[in-house]
C-alpha cells in the first residue's frame, strides 16, 4: 500500500494521502498511459523547486464555474483528476476506464479517511496527554527539593522510591518528542517553521525537563563529553527550532520574568552535562602535569555559570546544599584557595544571595 503524502505531477500537480484513494488514482493512470513507455530518470528536487515557484493553489475557477455539483469534496476531487488529465475527454478516448465511477468510489474513500482521522489523530488531545507526564516530573522536582537534592541528583543516585516512575515518564515522553521531531522533518506543522507555537513551547519546556534525566544517565554510567558524544539528536533539533522562532519572534521565548524565577527550568537543558564536565576536570588537576588549559577550561564554565546568573536564567535548584554544582564549587574553590575572587566567587561567598536570587531579588549591576 501507498504511504505518506503522494504528489502526482502532470503540466499541473495535485496531493493526495489518502492510501486508498493514491492506489485508485495510480490504478487508473496505468490503464491511460502506454505500460510499455520507458520511465524517464527525473531530478526530484528541481520538480518539487518548480512547484514551489510556480503555485501553491491552481486557479480552477473557470471549470468550477462549469460543475453543478454542490458537494464541494465531489468538486475538489473532479479538479484534482482534471489537473492529472483523468476527465471525461480522456473516458471517451480509453474504455477501461469510468471516470464517474472513479470520482465516486473517491469521494467515499475521502470521507472515510477524513473520519478516521478525525477520529484516531486528535495532536491536540496526544500533546495534552503528554503535560500529565510533564506535571508528575513537576511533582518530582518539588518532591526532591524538600531533599535539599534537587531533581537532577536525585535521578542520578537513584534515590528516592518513586524513582521508577520517574523513568516510565521520561520513556513516554521522549518517545512522543522524538516521533513529533521525526514527523516536522519532514512534513512541518506551519509555512515557513516547523512547529506551531503550542508545540514549540511544549517542546522546549519537555527539552529542559528531560533532558538533565538523559544526561544524568550518561554520567552514572561513566560517561564523558555528553554534548558531543551522546546527546539526541531530537533534543538538538528542539533546540534550533526555538533559536530560530526567537529570531523571529516580537517577544523572547527564552525571557523570564524575576518573580517567576524560583519557578523557572535552567534554559540551558545541557547546563548539568557542563557541571559533570568539571566536576571531571576537578579530578584531573589532581593528576596532569599541564594544568593550565584545564584551570582555563574550568574558568570558562565560571564565565558561563555567572552569565546565566545575571540573565535569571538558571533554577535556584542547583543552590540545594547536595547537589552537584555545589560539590563542584566547593572543590573548585579548594583548588583555587580562600583569597580567589571573582564576580562568581563574590556570589557563591554568602548563602543569603541565593535567597535574593530566587525571588529575583538579587542585583548584579
């Protein structure tokens, strides 16, 4: 059987998806054209650029006019036939072949399938499904800062006894995401973007929700070098589709206000995966010999840390006493000594900025 979205092209072109109604179509097409013509090789891609040049809706008025049908889908498909050359000219020229017929038996295949879409693909009710899950990891992280761990340490150690869940969650949930990520590929939700906005703010939101579930699994196992080595490629694509939606956009969907900021996902979903990276170079120090490009490795994860600080743009979750940012500051200030100052040492040197900064409090002018 036929799948997917079949674009017949004539001098004009016409789409249909229907399996169905494609095999009836390409039924008849066979019985009007010489079966022993040789298929000549095409250049795919210049077809579908000429289409795109040439129209994207073919002005059949004057035939339209012509048609006494009110049945706008009979209507419709008696021009998509004609754009294929399947009219009653060719019925006379062809005996095995009852255009009339054809255009029925269509019209019932339609309806049909226009039904069963109606009724087994509803995208809006599958991406409500998918917030339940979202909003029993919301419950999560709540639950697992009451620790004073924090969600991302608490899925890493394995810790707490809800945490198999936790997992059925992120499986459900990444496999929506990343069968939706597959499908906009290649058939975007809008012209010219490849999600609407619906399902663009749901992405991001699960990106950054699940995301540091995935990365905390590459580094319980071992792992290294998580953004180069091991990160999906549907969380990437999530996150080039926002960068750019935000180019475009009046308002930044990255934005957040400072009231909401104790609420807030870190907008960077691969922020843990840089915390583990240091956590790494923080072992190293102890045994390389050259160890200024790892103490420069280590100062530029400072810069990155403090900048989104600044921008309000990091969960004040990873200020919980245990979790793996704070160990990795601790060590880190161990190698650096009592007197190191920075703008990020300034910060990190009184527990009360953390409160400040979670109700968006805290000044960095």
């Amino acid at each position: 059987m036929p799948f997917g979205t079949f674009i017949l092209c004539s001098s004009d072109a016409t789409s249909f998806e229907n399996p169905d109604s494609i095999l009836k179509i390409l039924v008849a097409l066979a019985s009007v054209h010489d079966k022993n013509q040789v298929l000549e090789s095409v250049d795919y891609g210049n077809i579908v650029k000429s289409l795109y040049l040439k129209v994207t809706c073919i002005d059949f008025s004057t035939q339209a006019e012509n048609m006494t049908d009110p049945d706008s889908l009979v209507t419709g498909i008696s021009l998509q036939l004609q754009a294929l050359g399947l009219t009653p000219h060719m019925q006379q020229q062809q005996e095995n072949i009852d255009i009339n017929t054809l255009e029925t038996k269509l019209k019932e295949l339609e309806k049909s399938f226009i039904l069963q879409k109606k009724t087994l693909f509803d995208p809006s009710k599958k991406l409500n499904d998918m917030k339940v899950h979202m909003a029993q990891l919301e419950w999560y992280k709540k639950k697992t800062k009451n620790l004073q761990l924090g969600y991302y340490d608490s899925f890493k150690n394995m810790n707490t006894p809800f945490h198999h869940d936790v997992v059925h969650f992120q499986k459900t949930l990444s496999s929506y995401w990343e069968k939706m990520v597959a499908e906009v590929e290649m058939k975007p939700q809008k012209e010219g973007a490849a999600f609407r906005t619906r399902w663009l703010y749901g992405g991001t939101t699960y990106r950054r929700m699940v995301e540091p579930l995935a990365i905390a699994d590459y580094y319980r196992d071992g792992g290294k070098d998580y953004v180069n080595k091991k990160r999906s490629k549907h969380f990437k694509q999530l996150e080039d589709w926002l960068m750019e939606e935000s180019k475009n956009a009046t308002s930044d969907i990255n934005s957040t206000c400072k009231k909401n900021v104790e609420a807030i996902l870190t907008i960077d979903s691969c922020f843990w995966a840089h915390v583990e990276e240091v956590l790494l170079l923080c072992q190293e120090l102890k045994v390389v010999k050259e160890k200024q490009v790892t103490l420069k490795n280590l100062f530029e994860i400072e810069e990155y840390v403090y900048q989104l600080l600044k921008d309000y743009a990091i969960s004040p979750d990873i200020f919980l006493a245990q979790s793996s940012y704070i160990r990795w500051w601790n060590e880190y200030k161990a190698i650096k000594g009592s007197s190191y100052t920075s703008a990020l040492a300034n910060f990190m040197s009184n527990a009360s900025n953390f409160k400040q900064y979670a109700v968006g409090a805290y000044d960095f002018s």
